[in-house]
C-alpha cells in the first residue's frame, strides 16, 4: 500500500507543480462604459451616427438662399463602451510572450453600430532588446505614445492620422533609440473601394520609424521625438469599363515627425504630416484617373487610364495639465489639400475635394474621482470650400464652421 502510495506521488507532484506554474499565467480584463452627449450647431461629415466627427458640411442652398445644413443636430450614444483582456503566458522561442484583444459596440460601419467590433487582436514576442509583433493593432502612424488628449471618440482626426492595421511590426531598441518597421494590410479602414486595391497590388503597406526617447525618473520628465515614412501601392481596378485588363497602380508616399515633452505638471504633444493618398488614414485626400494625354488613343480607347494622387499637409499640437482630480487640455490642429502634381478627372476617390483647408481649436476639462470621470469638451471646426481646379486646387474660398459641446462620462474597470 506504501509503495502505490509513494508512485502516485511521485507521479502526481509534477503535474501539480505544473497546475501552480500555469495558474502565474492567463488573462485579465479591463475597459470601461463611455456615454457621449454631444450637441453640433450645423450638420457634419461623421461616421457612426455623428459620434466620429470630422468637419461641417458644405453650405446647401435651398431656392430662396437659405442654407438647410445650417441645422443643429443632437445626440448620445454608448457605443464607444468597450473591453480588453490582456494575457500573459509562459516564454517561447526564448522570448516573453503576451497578447491582447479588444473591442467595442460602434460597429465596422453606420448599418452594425451598436455590435461587438474588433479593435485590436494581436501576440508579442519580447527579447531583451528585440520586439516582434503579429496581429492587428494601431497604424504606426497613429503612435500611441504621442496622440492627441482629446475626448471625442475621433481622437483628433482628420489631423490626426487614424487607422487600425493588421500587420507584422518589429521594434529593435538601441538604447535610448528605437527603430520600427512594419508590413500592413487593411481592415476596417481602407482606401476608396474597400481593401481589395492593396490586396490585389500584391505589396502590403510599408512603413518605418525612428524614435529617440528619453526619461528621467528622478525629476518626473520624458522626452520622445521620432521621424518616418511610408510606401503604399493600390492596385484599384483589374479590368477597365471597356473590359481590357489593366494593371495601373496608385503609389503613393508619407512622411511624419512628432515630439512630447513630458513633466510632472504639463504634456505637451505636437505631429506634423504630409503624404500621398492618405484616405485609409481618415485623412483628406485620395487618388483619381489622370487626365489622358490625347495623343495616346490606345489608352484613351482601353480606357486604361493612369492614377495621380491628391496630397495633403497637417499639423496638430496638444497639451494638457497633469492633475489627478482635475485636468485641462487644448487641441490646436490645421490640415490643406495640397491638389495633385498631374491634371485629372473626377473626383469620386477623393475625401474633401472642395475643401482647402480644415482647422480645429479644441479646449477640454476632465475631473476623476475614484473610477469615474466626467469630461467636457468644445469642438470648433473649419471648413474652407471653394471650387477644385483641375490639379485639384481649391480655389474662391468660403469658411464653414462648426462647434460640437461634449459631454462625456465614463466608469472605468
């Protein structure tokens, strides 16, 4: 009877170190339940019923003169309310491993707000100076240690670049520098037409950072500045209206540079941009068919048209104070439609083809106590439209404004 006894146990106590090893692993939940209550004094270009605001709209005149889209508008929603678990487990292929998934109830589009959608869902291997990541999180353009400290769900876009990627990113750091390079898809923010365009190109979104950061625990200070670019071909068309194949390619460039400046009482953040074909970006701009030479009558005949992209510029700055109870904030953003270099025609790829100009002057208070938050924010938005010439310049401007009161509460857990 010993004897049985004294194999169960030798056999059992692996297993049950095991059991112990494995319960230091596993997921923990967090999020919060987020109700906005917002109120626009005209009509606005949005997403997700007005939640996602980006500008004014256009004045629209009706036979007498008047300017129906001078309409108040009102609403609330919860739809941002949303849950992350973050899991650890044990080391594989010598590295720590993690991963993370995140949602929220807006939706992939205005027809499924209020559903489950999927934000970000992804793994991390960690070296010691290497970090390899698969799956799909932030744009890199969108850094989350350098974004704006705004309320309202739009996280400061169309000024801020704004887009979740599926995507494979490695980080290595070289002490105090870090360089980034990742491959990107499309999802839920794509170029005109869907993702398909940079699926069918056969080349995924390239993009690459450098990133100097420095922090000093002692006086409570942190420093970051980083520059980067990027690469992306769409290939939006596989035959043309006349049914030839075509195999015309939008390529388009982005660079960006950002810095923070962090102390213990203020953050102050700044970002500047300028880029091709920034739409999947939520950003002005996009790409049309270039104006055909009328010499080339093969082409013309194919309608095999050729690509030009339309060009943007933007900048943003943001600061706020650092309070626990109470904080205070300003976003300041300013974003132009830079045209095309090429003559073209039409304009149905293009996000704010008769507008030159967009700006943002954004002040916000947030007061915590315990796990609540109330926060309060004014949005007052620009917009120039005018009439685009055939490079796309906008020219016989007209200032439309906009100014959006928030009201946000939240329950963090």
């Amino acid at each position: 009877m010993m004897k049985k006894l004294f194999f169960i146990i030798v056999f059992m106590l692996p297993l049950w170190l095991f059991s112990q090893e494995e319960k230091k692993f596993g997921i923990s939940f967090s999020g919060y339940v987020k109700n906005d209550i917002f109120f626009d004094s005209r009509q606005t270009v949005n997403f997700r019923e007005g939640e996602f605001l980006l500008y004014p709209r256009n004045e629209l005149l009706d036979v007498n003169g008047k300017d129906a889209n001078a309409t108040a508008g009102f609403n609330m929603l919860s739809i941002q309310s949303g849950i992350t678990g973050n899991i650890t487990g044990p080391d594989a292929f010598g590295a720590k491993t993690s991963a993370l998934i995140e949602g929220e109830y807006s939706g992939t589009s205005d027809a499924g707000i209020n559903t489950f959608s999927l934000r970000q869902a992804y793994v991390k291997l960690n070296w010691k100076t290497t970090e390899l990541l698969i799956g799909q999180t932030w744009h890199p353009m969108f850094n989350t240690d350098c974004m704006p400290g705004v309320i309202s769900f739009n996280n400061g876009a169309p000024f801020q670049p704004y887009s979740r990627n599926p995507q494979i990113r490695l980080n290595q750091s070289l002490g105090d520098i870090t360089f980034l390079a990742a491959l990107l898809s499309q999802r839920d923010f794509t170029s005109p037409g869907g993702s398909a365009s940079l699926r069918n190109s056969g080349l995924p979104d390239i993009q690459l950072q450098l990133q100097y950061k420095l922090t000093d625990k002692e006086t409570g200070t942190e420093f970051l500045a980083g520059i980067g670019g990027g690469y992306k071909e769409l290939l939006p068309r596989l035959e043309t209206d006349s049914f030839y194949m075509t195999r015309e390619k939008v390529k388009g460039i982005s660079y960006l540079a950002y810095l923070k400046y962090k102390s213990p009482f203020l953050t102050f953040k700044c970002m500047g941009v300028t880029g091709q074909n920034l739409y999947d970006l939520t950003m002005l701009g996009g790409y049309a068919f270039k104006t055909p030479d009328p010499n080339d009558t093969i082409r013309i005949n194919h309608n095999d048209l050729e690509y030009t992209t339309i060009n943007c510029f933007s900048v943003w700055a943001d600061m706020n104070t650092n309070g626990e109870k109470i904080q205070g904030g300003l976003f300041l953003g300013y974003t132009e439609n830079l045209g095309a270099v090429d003559y073209f025609t039409g304009g149905d790829f293009i996000r704010g083809i008769d507008i030159k100009y967009l700006y943002r002057i954004s002040p916000r208070i947030i007061v915590n106590s315990g796990r609540m938050r109330f926060a309060g924010e004014l949005e007052y938005t620009v917009a120039a439209y005018g009439h685009s010439d055939p490079q796309g310049k906008v020219l016989n401007t007209k200032e439309v404004g906009n100014l959006r009161a928030l009201l946000a509460v939240y329950y963090f857990f």
